[in-house]
C-alpha cells in the first residue's frame, strides 16, 4: 500500500506540527489575504458592509481569491459586483507581484465564514465547524458549539468537552446553517 503524502498521524494526546512547507504556505496566502484585508476592509465600511472574512486558497482551477461581505438587511448581487470591480482596480495596483488568481466575492450564506476574535465571541452558541493546521489531541477539524473565547483560544463544546483551539492554528472555521441571528 503507497503511502499518501502529507499524511502524519499523532499518537493519543500529541499535538503535531504541520509539516515546514505546509506552514510557509499558509503562512504566504494568510500574509496576501491580510493584505488584501487591509486594502477592502475600509472600501467595505465606505459602502456601508462589513467584511466578514477572506480567504486565499489553491483551488482545482487554480488560486482563489474569496471574499464574504455582509449588512443589516444581506447583500446583493449589485453590492458584491461594485466591491468587486472597485477591490479588482485597488489589487492590481497594490498587489502586483501576486501570481494569478480569480477574485469572488459574495454574501456568507449559510455556512458563514468565522475568523476575527470579535466573530467568535459574536456567535458564542452557535454550531461550528473548525479546522486547524497541525493537530490537537490528533484531530485537525473540530465539530461543535462555540463555547467562548480566552486571550487567543477560541473554545468549543465537542462531544461534551471543551476543546481550546489557538486562534492563530485555525485555517478555517464556518459556522453551520447559519439564519442570520445575531
């Protein structure tokens, strides 16, 4: 049987690193999408929507490039087109040296992106769905109820225990069938 690449299994109770060239990926697509963060963030806030989360990922057709934006009332279609045409101009002045990617931008739906301190505390009791680089206690994805948020761990209720998870280890967290609450 081959051995799948990338695949590293933990004992019991042991926490494992990600690999090194894992790291310096996420690390690079964390640094663009802060980048990009910085630059939408206050075109967001100027047309009166929140800028829910970003993310910058390889996809089977190559790097995307998402955004999630938000208001009272939900986003449009129109809204998310004029951010996106006014975002595209901003990037590639700003942000010339990035390789190709295809820019999405869209409302969070019902699966709503979760990755600010602030969204972890907003949407303390809802159910989520949490993944981080390496492991704790040899799981990366954590199934469960957002049970509240110390200095930088984020803690949530899986299978009656409370698991706290670094803030800065999570590559991705979604809360699930979100209506909108709060």
């Amino acid at each position: 049987m081959a051995k799948r690449a990338g695949k590293r299994k933990a004992k019991a109770g042991k926490r494992v690193a990600p690999r090194q060239s894992d790291l310096e990926t996420l690390k690079r697509q964390r640094t663009f999408a802060d980048s990009v963060t910085r630059l939408a963030d206050p075109l967001c806030t100027a047309e009166g929507m929140e800028l829910v989360h970003v993310e910058y990922q390889r996809e089977p057709g190559g790097l995307t490039l998402r955004l999630y934006l938000d208001k009272p009332g939900g986003v449009t279609l129109d809204d998310c087109v004029d951010i996106s045409r006014q975002l595209d101009d901003m990037l590639d002045v700003h942000t010339q040296d990035a390789p190709p990617y295809r820019l999405e931008v869209s409302s969070p739906g019902l699966d709503r992106p979760v990755g600010k301190l602030k969204d972890f505390i907003r949407f303390k009791g809802h159910r989520a769905k949490i993944r981080i680089a390496g492991a704790v206690n040899g799981r990366k994805n954590f199934t469960g109820v957002l049970a509240g948020v110390v200095d930088q761990m984020i803690q949530i209720q899986v299978d009656n225990e409370t698991v706290n998870l670094n803030i800065n280890d999570i590559t991705r967290a979604r809360l699930i069938n979100y209506n909108g609450e709060r």
